[in-house]
C-alpha cells in the first residue's frame, strides 16, 4: 500500500477527534461505526491499519500533554505528517480544550470505602502486550501540556490519595481483615510528603504495602508527572 496522503491522514484525526470530544462529554459512540464511515474517505485501508493509525494519534496526544481515547492504546512510530496534522488540529480545537482544561482543574468527589466494595470486580487477566510501544524522538510540544496542569492540581492529587486509602481500606475490609485495614494510614498527611510514597497499607499477611499515588481522570497510559 503507499503511504498515507494528507487527505487520508486528515480524515483520520478529524474521525478521532470526533470520538474524543464524545469521550470527554461522556456521550455513547461506535468505533466500528466511525471506522466504516472513515474507510470510505481512504484508499482501500484495512481495519486494522485505521486502528493503527488511531494508536498512533494516541501516542501523539499523549506526547502533547492531551488527553486520548483510552481504547486506542498508544503506538508510536508514526509519520512526521500525522504529528503535525494532529498537532494543527488540536490548536484549532477550543472547545475540546476547554473540555479538558475544565477536567484537570476541577475539585474532585471521592467514593466512599462502602462505594468502593460494592463495585469491586476483580481484575482481569493482565494482557502483557498491552500498553507497549516503541519509543521515539521526543517532538516539540506545541501549545498547553494539560497533563501537567492536571498533574498540579493538587485537589486531585489529595483525591487519589484518598481513593487509594479507601481502596485499602475497602481491599482488607473484604478480606476479613479489619484490624489491618483499621491501620492504612495516609502518611503524606500524617508525616509529610518526605518518605517517597504516600498510603502505608498491608498485604492479607501483614507485610508492608507502601504505595505512591499518582492520579489522572484520563487513560491508564496517561504519562506520570513527578
């Protein structure tokens, strides 16, 4: 196949901002809705090479301090086309950046340990390709790094924190230990930030579970600030 031309890699940022701003307002979308509309704007591209192509604009947002749809996973390795096409259309997007600059500056409701235990499921079997992707050449970033803000927000900081308590808390309580869910302490409050991790939990046997928090309201690759 050749490579992508400009109309199909502008026609494939425009297909997943759409799905974005739904994301970010909380409205129900299709991706193989938008996937099938989009493969008729492109030349004869597979399924999966759209949802590559959408891989790729994740790992750029992400790379830009945005935002991204968390199931496209991010994958890197993408043409120098789509970055400054995904770049250009981001800058001239307002209202998706005020969506997102309202969600990384707003206070933030904590669920309650009882919240926390009657949605517990457990987790599912880890995917051990999920998440990697090669690393490239860091590219300008252009604009606001929201992450950064979102990472300075210290309401949600607090709010991860506390979550993280309570999942403790909620995780012992579940398993019959209520003298050491009793003990999850939130040591970044209770002795200051200097111990180089913030909730002192346990295992089911006792042992130390020491725990650092870093929070996000976006996808799970949302890339950590210190």
């Amino acid at each position: 196949m050749p490579a992508w031309s400009r109309e199909e890699v502008e026609a494939t940022v425009a297909d997943y901002f759409g799905m974005l701003d739904k994301e970010l307002r909380g409205t129900d979308y299709n991706k193989t809705t938008h996937r099938r509309a989009l493969s008729q704007l492109l030349q004869g591209r597979s399924d999966g090479a759209i949802e590559r192509k959408h891989q790729n604009i994740s790992a750029i947002l992400i790379e830009l301090g945005f935002a991204y749809i968390p199931g496209y996973k991010p994958l890197s390795n993408y043409q120098q086309l789509l970055f400054d096409v995904v770049s250009d259309r981001l800058s001239a997007s307002p209202t998706l950046i005020e969506a997102v600059r309202r969600q990384v500056t707003e206070p933030v409701q904590v669920p309650t340990v009882d919240d926390i235990l009657a949605a517990w499921t457990e987790s599912p079997t880890p995917d051990k390709s999920a998440g990697q992707y090669a690393r490239r050449a860091p590219q300008p970033r252009r604009g606001v790094d929201y992450i950064a803000i979102e990472a300075a927000n210290s309401s949600l900081g607090h709010a991860g924190e506390v979550f993280a308590l309570r999942y403790e808390v909620a995780r012992l309580t579940r398993a019959g230990k209520d003298k050491l869910a009793a003990r999850v302490e939130h040591v970044s409050t209770t002795q200051g930030d200097g111990l180089g991790y913030d909730i002192r939990s346990f295992e089911e046997t006792g042992e130390d579970r020491l725990i650092e928090v870093k929070t996000t309201k976006f996808g799970p690759a949302t890339r950590a600030n210190a």
